[in-house]
C-alpha cells in the first residue's frame, strides 16, 4: 500500500523551498555581511574626514 500525502502540505513545502532557494540567490547576489556594511561605513567616513582635512579655507573678503 502506498503512503498517502497530503497534497496542500506537499504543495506549500515546494513553495517554501522554492522562495528559500530564491532568497538564497539573491543574498549571494545582493546581500553583504554587517561586518562588511561596518568596514565600508568606516571606511567612507575615514575618506570624508580625510577629504575635509585637505580643504583650503578661503579668507573672507
């Protein structure tokens, strides 16, 4: 005899390993680390700061 299967269940895990297999894809694509997010954020703020401290100041006339 074979196992029966509930055909809403069935249905519904394929939808959820179809959308986690798509989250899966987008993250590698997309996605970056907080660490990652952290390191650029200083790395930019590093720039700015170093940008700003090139700046000649112009006498008011």
């Amino acid at each position: 005899m074979s196992k029966l299967v509930n055909l809403n269940k069935a249905r519904k895990d394929r939808k959820r390993d179809a959308e986690k297999r798509d989250a899966e894809v987008n993250a590698a694509r997309f996605g970056r680390s907080k660490a990652e997010k952290q390191a650029m954020a200083a790395k930019l703020s590093k720039a700015a700061q170093t940008l700003d401290g090139h700046k000649i100041d112009q006498p008011e006339e």
